[in-house]
C-alpha cells in the first residue's frame, strides 16, 4: 500500500513485496521522491537509514519509512541490473490530513 497514508508523513512511494525482497512499485507525483528525481518505480529497496530491510515484513517497512513530517529517511536504493546500493535522502511530507491528525 502506500506510505502516504494513516495521518503520517511518506515519501512519495508505494511499495511492492516479492520473494525477492520490496521494490518501489509507484512513484507518486509531486511526492519527495519523485522532486528528488533518484527514486524510480522497479528499484530495490536495500536498505532504510541504513537498517537492512530483506528480513522485514512490508508492515515493519512501512512504518520505517513512514515518520514524523519534515524529517529525512535515507533509502538505500539498488537500480535493476545494477549490483550498487545509492543512498538517497528524502525529506518526509505532510499533507493537510496528517496534519490535522498531528494537531490533535
């Protein structure tokens, strides 16, 4: 599902579980990821702040990504055919919702 949603801040991904570990299955416009203009839809995701993620369930990995609007989270990012991991630093959103939800 996407981690832009529940009142917390994303990044601008959804994300896809296979057997072959979470992959960014979208890119949502205007969201950080796509303004940074690193993260693509059919990249691995290795690694977030540096936590290895393979052994994670895609709940566990949603709510790493997920966080407090305004702060960063690193993605470490691995391109298809690609054996290198780039980190890419994304700064979380907020949305009016979720920020209603905070003031609460």
């Amino acid at each position: 599902g996407s981690v832009t949603q529940d009142g917390h801040a994303g990044v601008g991904v959804k994300v896809m579980a296979t057997e072959n570990g979470f992959f960014v299955e979208e890119v949502v416009p205007g969201g950080a990821a796509h303004q940074s203009g690193r993260v693509a839809a059919g990249d691995q995701i290795i690694a977030i702040d540096g936590q290895r993620i393979r052994a994670l369930n895609m709940e566990q990995v949603f709510n790493r990504i997920i966080g407090v609007p305004g702060t960063a989270v690193v993605l470490f990012l691995r391109k298809p055919g690609t054996t290198r991991d780039i980190p890419v630093t994304l700064l979380r959103a907020s949305t009016t919702h979720s920020l209603r939800l905070f003031l609460h």
